[in-house]
C-alpha cells in the first residue's frame, strides 16, 4: 500500500513544477490593469526586472508615465533563462511548465478571447518510472493518463517561457532598465523615497514596486526604513523558499524514459526527457532537485562531483548507460545559491493566507511588493508573478 501512494505522488509530481496546480479558470480576474489606462504625476521606481518587474512597467509604458526599473543583474528574466547552445531546440533553464490553463497566456500579454496563438504541447506523459535509491521500477500507464486527466498541464512547443516573456512584456519596456543595480536600501520614512544601491547610487522615487524574490527578502540584504512590520516579518520567515537546481545533461542516445521520480527524504527530485514531444534530434535529460535532497548534492562541494554521482545513480538505474553515453556537455544552473534568487519558487496556493494578507500589505501606501508569492489569484510561477505584478501596480497607482 504505501508502495501505491508513494508511486501517486511521485506520479502527481511529476507533472510540471510537481506541485499540485491552480488551473481552475474561475479563479482567474476577467482583466487586468493592462486593459486600462492611468494617471499619475509621480516617478514611480520598480525593482527587479523579473516577469512581474516586467509586467508592471509595461502598465505603466502603455500609460506614459515617468518610472524606470532597476535591476541587480546584467540581464532581464530573473528565473526565466534560455539556452540555445546545448540542443536543436531552445531549453528552459528556469521555469517551464504552463501550470495554468493555457487561457492565462492571453491575459498575460492582454489578449482577449480565448484563442491561443501560441503552440503547446501537453505534458501527458507516456512512459515513467520511480526509484527508490536501489530500485528502478517503470509505472503503469493508466497513472500516467490518471495524472494528466486529473491535473493537465503544456509546454511550450519550439519556444520557452523566457521568449514568451521577452515578445509580450520585456520589448516594450527594457528600454528603461538600468542594470547592475543592486537595491540595498529603501528610506521611505519622508514624503519622497530613497532608493540606494551597492554601487552608492540613489534614486528618488514617489512610489517604489519590490519584485525581489522572497529569498532576496529573507536575507535581509535590502534594509528598510522604516522597518518592516512584524507581521510582514512573520511571513518572511515562515514561507519556505527552498535551495535547489536545475541540470540539463546532454545524451548520445535516449536510454531513460519521459520521466523519473526518486524517492526522496524531503524535499524532491526528479529526472525528466527535457526533449518530450520537442521534433527535436538532440537527447537531453533535466534533472530538477530541490529542498534537503538539493543540499547533499551541495555537500558534495564542486560541480564535477554533483554531475559524477547524477551519472553513476543513472548508470545503477540504466545498466551503466548513461556514463557511456554522456556527451560531456552540460549546464548547471543552481538557483538556490543564485545571489539574486536565493531558492527556486513558492507556492501562494500551498501558504496560510493570514502570511499571504501580511506579504501583501503596502508600506505607508509608498512601497508595494509584486510576485509569484505575492499572487492574488493564486496561480503558480510566471503566470502568478505576472498577474500579481499587473495588480501590485493597480494598487500602487489608484492607492492615495
Ligand atoms: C528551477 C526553476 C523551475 C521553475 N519552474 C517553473 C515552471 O515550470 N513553471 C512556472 O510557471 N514557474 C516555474 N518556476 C518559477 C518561476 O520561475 C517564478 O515564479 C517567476 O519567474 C518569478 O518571477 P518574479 O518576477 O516574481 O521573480 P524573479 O524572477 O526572481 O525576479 C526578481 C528580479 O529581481 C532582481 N533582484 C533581486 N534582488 C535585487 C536587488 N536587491 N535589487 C535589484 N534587483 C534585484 C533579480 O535579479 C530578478 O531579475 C521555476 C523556478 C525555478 C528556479
């Protein structure tokens, strides 16, 4: 018995960001401030030009008014990355999956109706299996379908989520991003607001949009002035935002099967073929652990060693394939220990809604927060980020 209900929900998470997914429709708003236009005589300042960073400044471009984006790093995207370097096909190295009903693309970039215009591919699975740390076993197809059915999700077809978010939200207003920026002090204790940043520059804002991960937060690298409240504080700490990474290994041949679930003590990992329904020639396989399991991998203390121990529990799994395979390419990229990310993703649908009320909270009506945490519809990872970033900018806008 405990052998079935460890194989469900290895099954369940396998799909997508393996989590369970907030794809009701219903729950999601008719409009969003793109479709409306606004009036404002202030400089509004956002910081971090992630999707929801993003999302928020084209309201404000559409409107013409006066805000500009900083940004720590040298690039725009935040967790959403690309790479067209290891495959015949571009691969996501940050987020993947739609976990949404695919109808949130169209209010992300403020189409209506309820075409899409982009090519998905579902993520229903056909072969998997799960391992146990000794033992490899395949599962049966009927969980595979059972999953999908109960939860389906996409992908994109020949695109990512980093080039969705570049067409429809970062082309309109990358022009005023300033990069290598890094936000470390916010003094909103006076009418006009202080924006300082590692290179000693300082902004003068009347409003301030903070995008920053929640792990950027709980590090307390951005001081504010005054202070945060307990609350605010409270929630912070109590919603985890685990370590993790995402590895893409590259194949001379297809040896494993669409996905693998492994069973892990806390937190997760999984394998997964990144090339899955892609037309694609090249083999690459995903490997996406986060939590506990994400800090042995860490232990190991270089990369080398991480990508060695991945190809030796792949050659237990697979017969001594994957070494003999292993073209040698790969890319690692540890989000976890990223010093702009701090960790992987939240969930605003798994959190207590008293700490997602606290999160949401505006700072005197002058500093307001956006993200996928801070999510009002509770939808997960960019569409989330998006759709809180286009209402956090409505708020701080209409707000006196
Ligand atoms: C490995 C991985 C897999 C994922 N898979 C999926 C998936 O399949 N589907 C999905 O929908 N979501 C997924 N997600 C989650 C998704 O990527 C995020 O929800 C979304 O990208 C968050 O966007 P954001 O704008 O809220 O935050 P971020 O993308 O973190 O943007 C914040 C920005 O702020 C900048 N910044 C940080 N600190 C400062 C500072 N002090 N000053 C100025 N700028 C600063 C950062 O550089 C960054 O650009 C995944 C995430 C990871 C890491």
């Amino acid at each position: 018995m405990h052998k079935v209900i460890f194989l469900l929900i290895s099954i369940i998470c396998l799909s997508g960001c393996f989590e369970w997914a907030a794809r009701a429709k219903d729950k999601l708003p008719t409009q969003t401030a793109l479709d409306k236009t606004y009036n404002y005589d202030g400089k509004i300042i956002i910081i971090g030009a992630g999707a929801s960073g993003l999302a928020a400044a084209k309201v404000l471009e559409q409107s013409n008014l006066d805000y500009s984006i900083l940004e720590a790093s040298d690039r725009y995207g935040g967790r959403l990355k690309k790479d067209t370097t290891l495959a015949d096909f571009p691969i996501d190295i940050g987020a993947e999956w739609i976990h949404s009903d695919p109808i949130v693309l169209n209010l992300m970039k403020g189409k209506k109706g309820e075409d899409i215009d982009e090519q998905l591919l579902s993520y229903r699975l056909e072969n998997t299996g799960s391992w146990d740390g000794q033992k490899y076993k395949e599962n049966r197809p009927w969980l595979n379908n059972f999953v999908y059915n109960f939860m389906p999700e996409s992908k994109f077809k020949n695109s990512t989520w980093y080039d969705f978010v570049d067409e429809h939200l970062a082309q309109y207003v990358k022009h005023n991003i300033k990069y290598n920026q890094r936000v470390t002090e916010i003094d909103y204790s006076d009418k006009k607001i202080i924006i300082k940043t590692e290179n000693n520059e300082n902004y003068v804002a009347d409003k301030v949009l903070v995008t920053v991960s929640l792990g950027v937060l709980k590090s307390n690298s951005i001081k504010f002035t005054p202070d945060l409240n307990a609350e605010m504080k409270k929630a912070i700490d109590a919603i985890s935002f685990d370590n993790g990474f995402k590895i893409v290994l590259k194949f001379a041949d297809k040896f494993y099967p669409d996905a693998i679930t492994c069973e892990v003590e806390s937190g997760e990992k999984v394998y997964y073929d990144i090339a899955f329904k892609k037309d694609a020639q090249t083999n690459v396989l995903g490997v996406l652990c986060r939590g506990d399991e994400a800090q042995k991998y860490y232990d190991l203390n270089s990369e080398k060693k991480i990508i060695d121990n991945i190809l030796l529990e792949l050659d237990e799994m697979f017969d001594e394939q994957a070494s003999k395979s292993f073209s040698g390419e790969y890319i690692f990229e540890d989000w976890g220990r990223h010093k702009f990310t701090l960790g992987t993703w939240t969930q605003a649908s798994l959190e207590k809604n008293s700490h997602l009320k606290a999160l949401n909270q505006s700072l005197d009506n002058k500093v307001y927060f956006a993200g996928e945490i801070y999510d009002q519809y509770k939808q997960m990872g960019v569409p989330g980020a998006v759709l809180s970033g286009y209402y956090s900018i409505d708020k701080l806008i209409t707000e006196e």
